[in-house]
C-alpha cells in the first residue's frame, strides 16, 4: 500500500467566487505575490498556493489569477470591479516580522487609496488572519472606503461573512455556507 502525500492541492468542483463573478459578468483579478510564469501549483516560495483559493477549484489556475506585479499597472488604467491581494509568505506575516508585513501594507494601501476605481466608491478589506486559534480565535479585518468615516463592529462575523458581503456588494449572489452567514453591513454603509 502507498503512502498518501499531502502536497496541498486537492482538484475542488468548480465553484469558487471567481466562477460565479465570472458567470455574472463581473470583471475580477487576482495579484499573487511571488507568482512566476511556473503558475498557481508551481512558483516557488515565498508564494504559496495554499493562500490563493483560486488555483484550488476547477484543477486549473484561471487567467485571472496573474502575479502582483500587475497590480500598480492596473491601478492606473483599468481596474476590475474585484480584485483580490495576496502577499507572499514574508509580506503576509507568516515567515517574517509583522513589521515587515506592516511596511508591506504602508506601500500599497496608499497605492490603492489613490488610485480612481478605490475613490469612486470603492471598498477594501484587510483580514489579517493570524490567530493562534485559541478559544476566541479572533481574526482582524479592516474595512476602508472614501465615504463612510471611522466604524468599528461589536458583532461577530466569519469568513463566511466577509464572502457573504462581498457577494452582496457585487449582486452575484452566495455560496455554501455564505449564503446562511451575517454580512458586515453595519461596516459598509
């Protein structure tokens, strides 16, 4: 009998967000740190293909996961309507210092806030999920948008809440267990 090796990778059904924003007509992209021409299962650390949930559905990496490197060309022409951030594994904290993750985030918020798409109602999320797991398991997530002022939320939400908002800023629809989840409402107005 052979030994099973978990290299991180399982083929999911096809269906993920970037299915059905692309069933809607919603234009979207990935930037992934560190993603080289090897592609989503292939490019060497610091990417890490357990942090792009787009490579996992469908058995194969969408174009529209492409390497961070295009994001600053986008911001300033033709930004999508989604678009989602990864940092790779030194820059997101897991290998090196949450200053280094902290300096990460100086460069390119402001790069985000300036750009035109981000001014025109725009919204980001920044979930920095690093707890320990312990009993409360809390997980920071920032919401930025031009318009609404300083907000904070005593309710708790999931994962499963942060997808369920974004399907809902996006009139896509839910997902799984997104379709049952509270969305963050009371940050986004």
């Amino acid at each position: 009998m052979r030994g099973v090796q978990n290299d991180s990778y399982h083929v999911l059904p096809k269906q993920d967000l970037g299915t059905q924003l692309t069933n809607a007509g919603v234009s979207w992209r990935a930037y992934m740190e560190g993603l080289t021409s090897a592609g989503c299962l292939h490019s060497p650390v610091p990417y890490d293909p357990g942090h792009n949930p787009f490579a996992f559905y469908g058995g194969a990496c969408p174009s529209n996961v492409v390497p961070f490197t295009s994001l600053a060309p986008d911001l300033g022409g033709s930004v999508p309507r989604f678009s989602w951030i990864t940092p790779d594994r030194c820059h997101d904290t897991h290998d090196c210092s949450v200053a280094t993750g902290d300096q990460w985030l100086a460069e390119v918020v402001p790069q985000i806030t300036a750009s035109q798409a981000w001014k025109s109602n725009g919204a980001l999320f920044i979930t920095w999920d690093e707890d320990d797991n312990g009993p409360t398991n809390r997980v920071l997530n920032l919401v930025i948008s031009p318009n609404a002022g300083h907000k904070t939320s005593n309710r708790m939400y999931t994962h499963y809440s942060l997808l369920a908002t974004v399907e809902d800023l996006l009139g896509v629809g839910r997902l799984g267990q997104a379709a049952q989840a509270s969305p963050m409402s009371d940050l986004i107005k």
